[in-house]
C-alpha cells in the first residue's frame, strides 16, 4: 500500500490538488473548478479524482493540508456573523474611534471601513482592572446577565469580550464568557487575551471582533468539509493553513479563525520556501504576481519573516502571520494617462472576465498583459496551453490610442507601462527588505503565481537582485507549499520587564509558562517528541520607546544566560535597524513569545539525472520580442519548459513557455535548469 | 481622461519619471517609520506627530511624508532660511542643521523640532533630507510672545561634519522640561536623516544629480499641471464667505473673513479684515498659513495630486502682516493649529457655493489639545502627558461625516491607554463618541469625542485648548449644525483660566470636542437612518423629533445602558 500525503488550495476560479507519493517523491497536479457555493465540494471531490487518478484504491492518505480563502472572502465581502460585544465601561466606542486618525489625509470622500459590531449591539459592564493589576471594579452576575439577555434578544451568533489588561488578568472575561454562554447557548463566544493576550487595546479588540465576526462563518465550512473528506475516504485528521505559515487542526482552526485570513498567500511563501531550500537557498525574497494583485515577502535563513501588526481589508489584527506586502498590481492592471500627464497603471484592475484587450472579450482599456502581447514576450496568438486565443491587434490598438496622449511609440509606451509595474513592484520588496533592515541583493528572488516568472528579471535588475529562481510549477506553488508545511502554534503573553538583575527569574518564568502551553498543545494534537520543537523570542525596545523589536533567541538560554542573550540580541537588531544603540539606556521586554512547531517530514522532491547544457531539445521556435533594452523588436528563440531537462542552459535573450506561465530571459542574462527543474535566472559578467 | 499630457514639454520621459518620484516618495516614507519607531515622546512614537521631507539643492519639497499636513508650512523654509544663514561653501558634508524658531528657524512653533542634512553626491550639494518631530516638552509656560513659549532655535548645526556639537546639544536640553527623552527622540530624527542621506545618494550614484534636477523640474511641473487641470474645473468667480474664531485665551471671538477668487486655472485667497496679532499662542507664522491654505485648496482640488512645492504654484494667498494669520515677531504662536483649523473652514466655506458636491459642512474645527503635566509618584520623575483629540468629520454631499477623528490640519493617533496608564499616574476613565453632538441633516455630521481623564495620587497641572465653543460648526445647504467643545469638570474642581488648571488626587476632567455640521436639510433624511441612529443611541429621541420629526414610540430603548 503506498502512502499518499494531499494538499488541495482552494482559490476563486480553480481548486489545485497536489499529491505526493511518500516513498518515491512522486508529484502529482489536477485542477478541477472551484464551486464558490459550497468551496467542500470541489475539495473534496477535486481530491478524490486526483486520488483515483494517481494514486488507485488502494492509496492511504497520511497527511491532508488545505488552503482557504474562506476567511479573507467573509471580511472582503463583509458576509459574517451577527457580533455582539462587551467592553469595558466607558470604552463601547473605542472599536469604532480606533486611532482617531481618519483614513485618507486629503481626500474628504474617503471612509473607515465598516465598524463590525453597529452600536446598539456594543454594550458595557461595570469593568476595569489597573495596568498593574489591581481591580478597580469587577462585573457583577446581575450585569453580565442582563447584558447577555439583551443581546440574546437582539439575535446576536457571535460574542465578543474586550476589557482592559485582560492580558495580564483574564479573570472578568472569563467570567463574563462563562455566565454569557449559559444564556447565549451555542452562540460563538470569544475573549481577547485568548485570541491575543499583548497590550494595546484597539488592535487587541479589532483582532477579537474579526475572530467572532469569522466564527460561525468558518466553523460551518469546516463543518461542511470535515463530512466531505472522510466519505471521499480521507480519514486522516485534516488540517488548515494559518496566516503564519503553519498548519492547525480544524478544531482549532474553528476557536481562532482569526489566524486563518492570510491562509493562501501563506501558502505560497510556505511552498517557495521549500522550492528554494531544495535548491539549497535559504535567503529568499517570494515574488507572488497574479491577475489584479501581487504578493512579496522575505525569508531569511529559511525562517519567513512574521509580524503581529499588520492591517488585512482595513482591519488591525495582532494575530502572526507572514509579513506578506500586497500591491494592487498585476497581469491584470489597467495603464492610464492622469491628468498631469503621467501613465499610471493600477489599481484599478479588468479582472479575470472581460480580461486584457487581447482576450477579446470587451474591455478596451490596455493592461499590463496587453503590453506584454505587443511586446510579444507572451505568445501573441494563445495563452494557456492553446485554450486562451489572443487578439494583438487589439492590444495593438489600445495601446496605440494610450501612446498618441503619452507621445510616446506603441512599442515605448508598451515598455513604459513594464517598468511602472517593474518600479511599483520594486516599492514593494523594499517594504519587505530595505526598511526591515535587509538587502535586497543578498536574496535570491523566487518568482510565482501567472505573472510572476514573465516580470522577475527585470525587478531582479531594478533591484540588483543577482538570481532568480521560477519553480518548475510557478502556478500551483500554493498547493505544493501545502505538502510542505509543518504544524505551528504561537503562543504570546505581554509582561512588561526592565532587563536588570533582577528580571532572570520571571524573564525565565514567563517562557516557562509558555513552554508549558506549548506542551499542552504537542500533546492535543498529537505531536510525538521527537517532532517539537520550540522557538523563543521576545518583543523588546528601550523603556521609552513604544515600537518593540523582535529578537529572535537561537535556543531557550539558561536562566542565568537568558538576559545577556536577550540584550545582546535587542543592540544587534536596533544597530541593524536604526544605525545606532544608546547603551546608557534600560532596555524593556514586553511580550515574551514561543513558536511551536511539529515537524512534518519533507518529502524528497525526486531529484533528475544531468541532461547536460544543450536545450535544442526543447527549442519550439522563434519570435521577435521587443527589448527595451535594444530599443527593438529581437529574434528571440522559444523553449518549451515541459521538455527542458535538468543540466540544460539558456542564454537570454529568450522566452521559455509553460501551461500557466511564461519567463523572459534578459540579454545578458542565462537560465539554467537544476536537478529539481527549477529555472535558475543569474546575470552574467558586466551584465 | 484628459490631454494633460499635451500640456507638459517633457525633457524626459513620462515614465522615468514617474519611476524617480516613486523612489523619491518611498525615501521620505522610510525615514518616517524610522523615526516613528526609534523615537521615545509617545507624541512622536504613538501619535505619529512628525513628518519627513525631502528637498533639492534649492531647497524646494519633492515629497512630503504623508504625516501631519501643517508640517508642510513648518519644513517650508527652513532650507532657504538655512542658505541664507550660510553661504553654500560653508556647508559641509556630514553637517546637521537644528532649528525651531517659527520665524527664522523654519518651524510653526517651538515644540516642532527640525533636523535638515544636506546630501552630497560627488563633493556637490544635491538635496536636503529633513524632518521635523513634535517635541513634549516646552510646558507650563507664558503665552504673551514667542520669548516665553521656550527655547528659540535659530537653524545652527547640531553636528559639524559627522561631529555632533555636544555643547549644542547640552543648550537644548538644560531648556527641555524632559531632556532624556528629548535625547532620545533627537537620536531618532538623526537616525531618519541618515537613511534618508543613503537611499537619496544611491539615486544619485544610478541616475546622476543633473539628470536627477531634470526629474525633479518636472516633477514639480506635473503637480502644478495637475492643480492646474483641477482648478480650471471650478468654475471662475469670487467667493467670500466669513466665520468665527473663539478661544479661551481670547476676551472675544475674533471674526475672520475670506475673499477666494477662481480665474481660469488660478486660484487667490484673499484674508481680508483680519484682527490684528494677540498676546496669546494664537497666531500663525506665513508658512502656517500658506500650509493651511495649500492643505485646505488640495483636498478640493485635486487630492491625489503629489505633495510637493508644484502645487502651490497656481495658488496665491494673502492676509495682512501683524494680523492674527500673518504675524510679526514676537507674537506667539504655540496653539495656530486651532486658528488653523478656522482657516480651512473659510476656504471649504467658500469654496462650497462654486462645486457644492465637492465639500463637507464644517467638520469640528479644532485641535483639541489637553496636556497633563506633574510629578510622577511612582518614579519621582517630572512627566509630561499631551493628547490631542479628534472629533465629527463635517457631512458629505451624498453621505454622513465620519464620527470621532482627526481632520484637517492634523491627523495624529491617539495614545493606548494600556500605553499610557503604566507611564503616567492618570487613569482614562471613557473614551467615546458624544451623542447629539453630530449636526443633524439629510447627511449627518460627524461625532465629537468625551475622553475623561483621572488624576492619581498627585496633583497634576492641565492645559486644555480648543475652539467651537462659542460657534458650532456650520451645516451646508440647509443642514444643521453640529455640538460645541466643552470640558466637564468633577465637583471641586476650578474652571481653567486661559486654558491653564490643577487636579487634586483623585479628581477628574471630561473634554468633550465639537461634532461637525449636517449637510442638506434633516426632514430629506432617510428614515430608516434617523432610527439607525436612534437605536444606536447617537441621537437623542428628542433630536429625531425635533430635528427630523420623528416620534420614537418604542423604539427609544436606549441599548447601551441595559449594560451599565
């Protein structure tokens, strides 16, 4: 019997499968359209098909992963629970005021998102504990049930409860969740210092909201699916992929749904990742370019960078996930004139129908995909392996009436509209790299998703970026990244220490603490020993500062180690971010902070013999593409990527087709193919 | 859209330069989170209170970090001010120059501290990076003239060729009420220049300076073709409108009067009978006003149009010298950001009757400001605690205002209260939306705030400015106004004099800011949302029958209080 391990990313137009065999590394690809209804359907059957297509009756499935965007679509479309909430008195208002700032400096149309809890439904108890703890006033039986009838009336499926400092005392929202619960029922019910238990009450209130506001929303998916897979015959515990690159159970995917809104993209950096330290690259910057949106983010030493304080659709959550940088630019992306004369292209995006003006299918305004058919560095006759037909003269005509208000050529005006994507695109990674304090060129660039391989070079070049890496798969990278992930669990709790002599012992015992948690949660899902493993770090800043810096402890230090360790782990980070230290001055932990993870084991992505340098083999042809760089159109020859075999080498200038991608290879640059079929895109010499 | 391409002589392609601007842009944002997150004044850390700009040679902005738009007027001039004070050839590289005066420093006020590097490339100048970070400090002071509002900073070099000038610095902070922390946040605004220096000098080793000046020269002239295209969009004519000016600091209300005239593609604001300076920190230097004046026109205009010195051509303004929006030395100018405030209101006032759809009824108009100062009882240490407060958005033509933020001329965050209990001996006892306070109308006006503040076991000193207290901000097109500013004292507790009171242990003070005006007439309100509002508890039932006319019946069950 061989054993099967199955990921299955579910996105809005297909559902990917990929499967692996355990024993041989044998990889497997099906694509069935998703069913937006009801996502479980296609999942579950996508994965069946795949199953008995691949793998035969008798396969055991060992390991099942699953994306979503089930999440990120309830508070896209704002479709989710019905929330009430309980703060503390005199602060119902506060989700609604967040930081006072209003959302655009200049343009007085703008509006807030959505407050998720109308105010009728936003009720106080007489609440309120001191930062250091001492209880200025506790909730009363009477009050908490009066509060919850009143609520209950009005029909709420969701409970939220926020007071101040629950973090450091969670004795009053659990009070309040449990007395709620018995006149509430079955309705969600959600605190803040478990969802996440650190200081700063509107983000720690924002998170708390979105996570009942998902609640109901994902636990009747899961709830759905769960049924799905076991009669498609998957009866291994399934798991979901968290915003943070770590996979949990459903069972505890359903209490903090919260972790689940970044699930996809996540995905995809979990998969690059993998790719790339297969290749043996553990310093990767994932380059994510789809049809209206782009995705980066930076892994170093094979560890994605994570934050705790990131916004998704407008909303706070200091949840950890990857720190994944989006731009509202892709293949997709509408170029325009403005009114002072400048081309912009973005945000504004012709989607996936009616498409680019090349589709044919009545958009007229050029995008990103147009200018690359004028160019011709996408097939200007057919995309997508012959089922997508391509009208360049429609491109053609677009960006031609695009050109005459520039007075620019057809063919400058197409470039140009290249490197406005090329410059935003490089906006983006220095987000991610130089203001994190990294250098873009020590990173090796992983390009994925439709547009990704088409546009890598050139930001590579923009970037000094020396090599670029396009997976043999750039379009279900997401659901290979699946296959790949290990389980994680992040644990936090805020306590604010001033590192002197005295602070070892409770420095000790908060992680301690969460050492124990962490242990508890090995043990619920089923984690052997020999598969834990414990990352610590701690949140740090000099007392004064309000911004903290994440240092990283390579290993849980002994007691008497652990506050040099931490000391000289915060000067080392604060030199690298802002160029100096100020040693004179105390130096404080807030949150103590430990990743769990149970290590699944990587499959061994089979490995292809050297087929030597010479690509004739999969040369299919020639076109002329226009090279900026030229200032003409170039004979470029055309490979096809399914027959390039490991050990083959390309020198640029070229295009190398696929089903669902497409990579230009830049004069003086070569691509080489290694052992795992990735393409290898390195400039050469005075390049 | 439309030809505006037409319109430019490029002298280098459209799309260098749009890709330039964007690094341009992406610099000046960078040094900002730098500073943000170095920084130790929970003024600059937390409420964001700085902005980083970058200039050229000649000392014109580029890019202004998109922080707090009356920094503009404050970075301004202090290039021009720094070359006039030095020749160029006296300027080194590795110099930092220091300044806050409002009239000879660059600043708009003297907690505003300005850092401005000169960037080098090649031995030649190139460009400025420099940014500015409201300082807490300068408290419990006189408010007659500028001479007792603190220290004077006159642009002087806090460091001399990579050396930083300790007997500068040891000046500064002997005046500074909290020196670690001025120390401190000095560190972080040296830091953000430095960035600023690298990222601009890898520019100019890509690109080269004098292809660079070419960018920026059309830079600037795409921002003014785009106010350009905006403005000739409105159509031509004077519009004056006039409105009121209250402070506590002030006998009477003042009265302010513009005459904004559109001619073509030109715009002129004409300040026109306005009262002479006075002895309070009431005025506004010229680049204050300009700030403002540019601030208030863009939002109409062309809001997306970048921030840099191209827009401000099209546009002239004028007031009086020694008049309260022009003035002269020594007048003191520690609270403009109020009269500022006023200031945008006359322009939205007037330019409401030339594009009505375009404009907001009066939004709360003010810059609440209360600052808690005292002896710590947990550390000994002297602290100072500011906040500045948001309040109602003014309504739109085809939608409500915005409840509880900041507008205008600023746009801070408020500090967490789990941020600032453990810091200062204060308790926040509510923070939340006032009802009645937003002006009723078809659209109604934005919500004012009550943020209630305890003092614990100390006595504590507070001073609290604001405005709207004897005006309310304006409805438009028959909308109502909105509620006024107000501070809700506990028993015992003195009225403040010019802004100026105590708290004893234990007791407490409310400030409530002003809502914002309605827009259209309240009986053309949806009903359903008059009862949204109702249930909600943002209205009053007497407000629905009175302003909309709606009698509540049953549905007056005030939710929020079954709680309580």
């Amino acid at each position: 019997m061989s054993t099967w391990r199955v990921g299955v990313d579910s996105g809005g137009t297909f559902t990917d499968v990929c499967l692996l065999e355990e024993e041989s590394g044998r990889l497997a690809v099906w694509k069935v359209p998703s069913t937006p209804d009801d996502p479980s359907v296609a999942i579950s059957g996508g994965a069946r098909e795949a199953l008995d297509r691949f793998a035969g009756d008798s396969a055991l499935v060992v390991f099942f992963g699953h994306g979503t965007t089930v999440a990120t679509n309830a508070l896209i479309q704002r479709r989710g629970a019905r929330i009430g909430l309980i703060t503390s008195e005199g602060f119902r208002d506060l989700l609604e005021i967040g930081r006072q700032r209003r959302p655009d400096l200049y343009d007085l149309q703008a509006d807030k998102p959505e407050t998720l809890v109308p105010r009728d439904r936003r009720l106080e108890v007489p609440e309120r504990i001191l930062h250091d703890g001492a209880v200025l006033a506790r909730p009363t039986p009477e009050a908490i049930q009066a509060a919850a009838r009143h609520l209950a009336a009005m029909g709420v499926d969701a409970l939220a409860i926020c007071f101040l400092y629950s973090f450091r005392d969670p004795t009053h929202e659990r009070l309040v969740a449990e007395i709620a619960a018995q006149q509430l029922g079955d309705t969600f019910v959600t605190c803040s210092h478990a969802v996440c238990p650190e200081f700063r009450e509107f983000e720690r209130l924002s998170t708390t909201v979105v996570n009942a506001f998902l609640g109901p929303v994902i636990k009747g998916y899961l709830s759905q699916l769960a049924p799905r897979l076991a009669d498609a015959g998957i009866r291994v515990e399934p798991h979901i992929t968290q915003s943070n690159g770590g996979t949990i159970t459903f069972e505890t995917a359903s209490e903090l749904p919260v972790r689940t809104v970044l699930s996809g993209p996540s995905t995809g950096v979990i998969g690059a990742l993998e790719t790339a330290r297969a290749a043996g690259i553990e310093n990767i910057i994932t380059f994510d370019m789809g049809g209206t949106s782009t995705d980066v983010s930076l892994v170093e030493a094979g560890r994605p960078r994570t934050t705790t304080e990131a916004e998704v659709h407008g909303y706070p959550l200091k949840v950890p996930m990857i720190d994944i940088h989006t731009v509202g630019a892709g293949g997709g992306s509408i170029a325009d004139v403005d009114a002072g004369g400048l081309l912009k292209v973005g945000p504004r995006s012709a989607g996936a129908a009616p498409g680019p003006v090349c589709y044919g299918l009545g958009n007229e305004e050029p995008t990103v995909t147009d200018a690359n058919v004028v160019m011709q560095v996408l097939n200007p006759r057919e995309l997508l392996g012959g089922r997508m037909p391509i009208e360049r003269g429609k491109a053609v005509g677009a960006i031609g009436y695009l050109a005459g208000r520039l007075g620019l050529d057809i063919n400058e005006s197409a470039a140009g509209i290249i490197r406005v994507v090329t410059a935003s695109m490089a906006r983006a990674i220095r987000v991610i790299s130089v203001q994190r304090g990294h250098d873009p060129r020590d990173y090796c660039l992983v390009a994925f998703g439709g547009a990704g391989p088409l546009h890598a070079s050139r930001l590579a070049r923009e970037l000094e970026i020396p090599k670029v890496l396009v997976p043999r798969n750039p379009g279900i990278l997401c659901a290979l990244g699946l296959l790949l992930t290990d389980l994680r669990h992040d644990l936090s709790v805020t306590r604010r220490l001033r590192l002197d002599e005295g602070a070892q012992g409770e420095a000790h015992e908060a992680f301690a603490s969460l050492r124990g948690d962490a242990e508890a949660w090995f043990e619920r899902e089923g984690v052997a020993a020999e598969r834990r493993r414990l990352v610590a770090s701690a949140d740090m800043r000099y007392a004064g500062q309000n911004y903290e810096l994440n240092v990283p402890l390579p290993e849980l230090a002994g007691e008497a180690q652990l506050l040099d360790a931490l000391r000289s782990g915060f000067e080392a980070a604060h030199q690298r971010l802002y160029g100096y230290t100020a040693p004179e001055e105390p130096i404080e932990v807030m949150t103590f902070r430990i990743e769990a993870y149970g290590l699944v084991d990587k499959p061994k992505l089979g490995a292809a013999p050297d087929a030597g340098p010479d690509a004739a083999g999969a040369r299919i042809g020639e076109r002329e593409v226009y090279l900026p760089e030229l200032k003409d159109f170039v004979a470029c020859p055309v490979y096809d990527r399914e027959r390039l075999a490991a050990g083959n080498r390309i020198e640029g200038p070229a295009v190398v087709e696929q089903m669902d991608s497409t990579t230009l290879v830049l004069p003086g640059q070569s691509a080489t193919v290694d052992p795992h079929l990735n393409l290898v895109l390195e400039f050469g010499e005075g390049a | 859209m439309n030809d505006g391409a037409k319109g430019g002589n490029w002298t280098v392609d459209p799309v260098t330069v749009e890709v330039i601007g964007n690094a341009i842009s992406s610099i000046a944002e960078e040094m900002g989170e730098t500073l943000i997150r170095a920084s130790y004044s929970t003024n600059i850390k937390e409420r964001r209170d700085c902005s980083t700009v970058l200039f050229d040679a000649q000392g014109r902005t580029l890019y202004q970090a998109e922080h707090i738009p009356i920094h503009l007027g404050s970075l301004m001039g202090v290039v021009e001010a720094i070359l006039e004070r030095f020749p160029a050839d006296q300027i080194r590289e590795g110099d930092v120059f220091i300044g806050n005066d409002a009239y000879t420093g660059g600043g708009t006020h003297l907690p505003d501290i300005v850092l401005a590097s000169p960037i080098y490339h090649e031995g030649a100048l190139a460009g400025w990076a420099t940014n500015l970070a409201h300082h807490a400090d300068f408290v419990d002071r006189g408010h007659d003239h500028i001479y007792q509002e603190g220290l004077r900073i006159p642009p002087i070099r806090l460091q001399r060729a990579g050396e930083l000038q300790q007997d500068v610095l040891d000046l500064i902070l002997l005046n500074c009420q909290v020196p670690r922390e001025r120390l401190n946040d000095l560190r972080a605004q040296l830091a953000a220049n430095r960035f600023g220096i690298q990222r601009f000098q890898a520019l100019c080793a890509r690109y080269g300076t004098d292809f660079l000046n070419r960018v920026f020269d059309e830079l600037l002239d795409y921002a003014e073709r785009r106010m350009r295209a905006g403005i000739a969009e409105i159509p031509d004519g004077t519009y004056e409108f006039e409105d009121s000016f209250d402070a506590d600091e002030l006998d009477e209300a003042l009265n302010f009067r513009l005459r904004l005239t559109v001619r073509g593609d030109e715009m002129d604001l004409n300040f026109i009978d306005i009262p002479p300076q006075v002895r309070a920190g009431l005025n506004l230097v010229e680049t204050a006003l300009l700030a403002t004046a540019y601030y208030a026109v863009k939002t109409v205009v062309d809001p997306s149009a970048p921030p840099n010195a191209g827009l401000f051509r099209p546009i002239t303004v004028s007031a009086p010298y020694g008049s309260i929006l022009n003035s002269a030395p020594p007048g003191a100018v520690n609270g403009r950001t109020n009269t500022c405030q006023r200031v945008v209101d006359l322009v939205h006032g007037a330019l409401a009757q030339a594009v009505p759809e375009r404009l907001v009824a009066a939004c709360n108009g003010a810059v609440t400001s209360a600052t808690f100062t005292g002896t710590n009882p947990r550390t000994g240490e002297f602290y100072v605690y500011l906040e500045t407060l948001g309040g109602g958005f003014g309504a739109r033509a085809s939608k409500d205002g915005l409840d509880g933020v900041q507008v205008h001329v600023t746009n801070t965050s408020n500090l967490p209260v789990e941020g600032l209990e453990p810091e200062y001996p204060l308790i926040v006892e509510r923070y939340e939306l006032v009802r009645d306070s937003g002006g009723p109308g078809q659209w109604r006006g934005g919500m004012g705030i009550r943020r209630q503040i305890r003092a614990i076991d100390h006595q504590c000193r507070m001073f609290i400015y604001g405005t709207r207290e004897e005006s309310a901000p304006w409805g438009l097109f028959g909308g109502l106004e909105g509620g006024r500013y107000r501070l809700e004292r506990d028993p015992g507790v003195a009225p403040l004099v010019s802004g100026v009171g105590e708290l004893a242990p234990g007791q407490s003070v409310a400030v409530v800011t002003p809502g914002a005006g309605g827009y259209g007439p309240p009986e053309r309100r949806d009903q359903a949302l008059v009862r949204r509002d109702l249930a909600e508890d943002r209205i009053s039932p007497e407000t629905a029958r009175r302003a909309y006319g709606i009698e509540y019946g049953e549905e007056s069950d005030v939710a929020a209080k079954a709680g309580r």
